[in-house]
C-alpha cells in the first residue's frame, strides 16, 4: 500500500537538519514531558516534538475516530488500540499539519509555539505499557556463530532452527527507556574446569543488538493470526538491547533457557517508528530451505533494509563503533514471527514487545554482540583509552542507532543508550 505520507518529495515548513532521523516521512510516536507538561504523547520532526494532546484540543484531528484527550496519557496503548483504520489516517493529517504549504499549524504563532517543542527541552518515557515480552532468536549468522563456539562446528543450527520461528517469553517488567543505567547482574556461574558452581557479579556482560515490533489490537485465545494478517497488528518498531549476562546464562540455560541472565534488563528507544513509515525500506529476504510450513508462508516482503550500529563509551572517554549491521539479515520476518507467535491460540495484547533475537550479518564487523565479536574473548577490541572490551565493563555505556535510507529520505529511530553500573 501506497501512503501520501511517505512521500519521498514532502518537505516541512520545520526545519529538519540534514541528517536528522526525524523527516516529515518518518513521523514516529513518543511519550515526552517537560517542566510545563505532564507525560503525554508527541511526534518527533526534526529537532522538535509535535504535542499531539494541543493539536487535538484545538480540533486539528477532527472527524478521524479519536475519543477526547486520547494523547493526553503516559503511555500509547490507548491509541494504537484504535487499531490501523484509525492510526494509520492520523499519521496521514499529521503530514498534512507539518507540510510546508499548509497554514493551518504555521500560520498560528500562539499555537506553534504551545504545541511545537525542542527536543532537548523534553524528557522521555517508556511509550508503551509492555503486559508482554517475546524475544525471538531469527538471525541465522548470530545462531551459527554462537553454535561454533559452543557446539559442533558442522552442526552449529539445533534441529529445529530452520523449521521454526525459535523464541522464548522474557521479563517486561525490566523492560526501560533509553537513558536509563543497570546495575550489573548477580547469579551463580560455573568455570568449565570448576567442580562446582560460585554465586557473584556477571564477568560477561554483554549487548544483544536486537528490533522490536510492538502490537496493536489482538486476537481471543484460541484464534490465530496469519501471515497476510499479521501486518494489521504490528503498530511499529524501536531499537532494542537485550542485555545478556553470559556466564550466568551458560549455567542455568538447561533446561529452561534464559532467566536470570536476561531479566536484569532490556533498554528501548523512546521513538516508535510506524510500520507504514517503514514500508518504502522493505526488501526481500533469504529463501528459506527447508520449505516452511503452510502457516509460516507469506506473499511479498517482510525484511526491512534498515543499518545499525553500536558503540561503546568508556567512562569518561571517545565513543568507539564495534559493529554495523543491518534489520534485513534476518532469516525470520516479523510476519512470520507473529504467524507462529499464534498458531497455538496464544492471545497478543497491545503493546507486547517482540524483539528480533540479536542481528548480525554473515561477515566480521557485522556481529551483533560482543560475544561474537572478541569471538568468546580471543579477540578483544581496542577502546580509544588504550583499554580492551570483551565484554562490557563497569561504567560502559552501549549506544545503538539505526536508519534506513531510500530516495533520499533517512529514517531513522534515535538511538538507545544504557550505562552498566557496577552490582548492589
């Protein structure tokens, strides 16, 4: 589907720097305050959010299906539960508001200046209320790698893993916005040479590069949702880190899989980048063999041409870039993904959060976690201080940032940033 939206031609009578992720053709939501405003949702343009709760009291977003104050609220839930018949034509009137032919915003200087503001002015939150987390495990290179060195070279993929979405249901109460620090987790762990396990700080924490779709809308338990379906439930997408506590996982991961390894914490970005405003960057995945299932087969592209990066900055110091990768190496897509999310009668609710499973792409500089870049620790990256990572020490800070570009245009989600604080 086609969206005046995204027109790659549209220009904003604010101004938008160059390589800003925030163009009129991106229009992502968000939650802000500021020492005026309460928590309330806006959209990103440029360096400015636009404050949708003054937009709407004013009746810009008139006969669109919006209950009264539907932006007034500390998180979207609300909103994306008014389903795609009604988000996606807000999207499409926001474009209009922002476009620079248009008077109706422009030309009113009291409420330009009420509903237009500076990004560095605002604090941001959590946008969505998260009842649920799924963490996928798509990426065919990470999978290989992490089988390699840890299994049989030869049989690096289990099984099952070209047969089904693999996946597991994580913590999302330790789900927290971009900005906010951790505290480096506590577990037992066991040496391999060791007789028996210790209980102490993690030795290896580390970054997942990972996307998250978060849903919109739901099915009864019982139903499924299909792959021609399934794209009316994803409202959009974040940049997610899936923090990762390696040697505690190593441990306790038989036969259950993650848990206190990956509940200390999963960092999001605050801006939620709309599955329509991502449409111009879908791209064609790798074909899948063996052949799926009937219930895993989908018509058209679901991979999204969408690079990522991560640095780490060491306290006090440079950042240094330890990868780039890309959204479109993935061997699972989100359709997918959703299908067999579903397939068993399992219910989504808005603002579930399903993230990717760490991205890495097939060569050295495109691994999405230290873990496979230091390669298990044999090849440690040099920090600008003269230091080396292989893993991520105390008072490290992660910063991810990703977009895509098409036509001109960049989209583009912000960036997560967290802090690994040293343990309580």
């Amino acid at each position: 589907m086609k969206y005046k939206a995204n027109d790659p031609y549209l220009k904003s009578w604010v101004e938008v720097p160059e390589h800003s992720d925030f163009p009129i053709q991106n229009l992502p939501y968000g939650i802000f305050s500021t020492k005026e405003k309460s928590p309330r949702a806006g959209v990103a343009i440029g360096d400015f959010i636009l404050d949708l709760t003054e937009i709407q009291s004013v009746q810009l977003l008139n006969d669109l299906g919006l209950p009264e104050r539907i932006f007034d609220q500390p998180v979207l839930n609300g909103f994306m539960e008014l389903g795609k018949e009604v988000t996606v034509p807000v999207r499409e009137r926001i474009s209009e508001l922002l476009q620079h032919s248009n008077t109706e915003l422009q030309g009113n200087d009291q409420l330009r200046e009420k509903a237009l503001i500076p990004q560095k002015e605002a604090t941001m939150h959590l946008p969505v209320r998260v009842g649920d987390y799924t963490d996928f495990y798509s990426s065919e290179s990470h999978a290989t790698n992490v089988g390699t060195m840890f299994r049989d070279p030869d049989n690096a993929l289990l099984p099952n893993w070209k047969h089904i979405p693999v996946g597991y249901h994580g913590r999302a109460s330790s789900i927290v916005i971009s900005g906010t620090p951790l505290h480096r987790p506590k577990g037992q762990t066991k040496a391999p040479d060791a007789s028996k396990p210790v209980f102490g700080p993690s030795k290896r924490v580390d970054f997942e590069l990972e996307m998250a779709f978060i849903t919109c809308g739901g099915n009864k338990l019982g139903d499924s949702i299909n792959t021609k379906e399934a794209e009316q439930y994803i409202f959009g997408f974040t940049i997610f880190n899936d923090w990762s506590a390696r040697d505690i996982q190593t441990w306790e991961y038989v036969p259950l899989g993650p848990f206190l390894a990956k509940n200390f914490g999963s960092s999001m970005s605050p801006w939620i980048v709309t599955y329509e405003a991502l449409e111009p960057y879908k791209v064609a995945g790798p074909k899948q063999e063996p052949e799926v299932f009937p219930y895993l087969k989908f018509e058209g592209n679901y991979h999204f041409d969408v690079e990522l990066e991560v640095s780490i900055v060491p306290q006090g110091n440079k950042e240094k870039v330890v990868t780039h990768s890309n959204f479109k190496h993935m061997y699972w897509n989100v359709v997918q993904q959703l299908a067999h999310h579903t397939i068993n009668g399992c219910n989504i609710n808005t603002g579930d959060v399903y993230a990717s499973g760490t991205i890495s792409g097939p060569e050295e500089g495109s691994y999405g976690s230290m873990l496979e870049i230091a390669w298990k620790g044999t090849k440690p990256v040099q920090m600008p201080d003269g230091s080396e990572r292989k893993f991520i020490n105390d008072h490290d800070t992660v910063i991810m940032r990703g977009h895509g570009t098409k036509n001109g245009v960049r989209i583009g989600f912000g960036e997560v940033k967290t802090e690994i604080l040293p343990a309580k």
